[in-house]
C-alpha cells in the first residue's frame, strides 16, 4: 500500500508517494510530471518524506541515482495508497 503526501512547501514536488513493499517512489511534480523510482530503500523514502526541504533531499538523495521511468496520468488513484 501506498503512503502519500503533500508537499504545499515544496516550489517543484506536489506530491510524493511511496510504497514500502515494491519499494516504489512516485514524484509528481506541480509541472504535473510524474516519476517512478525504482528500489528506492525505506530509509531514503523516510528521509525525503520527513524532510522541511523535499527538493533538496530529492536532488540530493534520489534523482540520478536511481533508474526511473515517466509514471502516465501525474495523480495517484487514492484506492492504492494510506495517508501518511
């Protein structure tokens, strides 16, 4: 299942997700780009989602280091996914 939040403070991330089984990082941007991050580990996905400065963790701790593809539709269904 997936965990969610919103990133209001964010200027680039709106939201991120993330789902501590397949170890899955969803990014949607407020462009309304949205990312997979593939074998992203639970503390990394922790420290972003815990972090007052989600894009400087994220462009510190997860773009360019792990393999990704474009996720179509930039929403998350909220059948799949757990506030956090």
């Amino acid at each position: 299942m997936w965990r969610i939040i919103d990133t209001p403070e964010s200027s680039n991330i709106r939201k991120i997700a993330y789902n501590p089984v397949t170890l899955t990082l969803r990014v949607i941007f407020k462009s309304n780009d949205a990312y997979e991050y593939a074998k992203v580990p639970n503390q990394v996905a922790g420290e972003l989602m815990a972090s007052p400065s989600v894009g400087s963790v994220f462009s510190r701790l997860i773009r360019n280091h792990y393999e990704f593809v474009k996720y179509q539709g930039g929403t998350i269904d909220q059948d799949e996914v757990s506030p956090v």
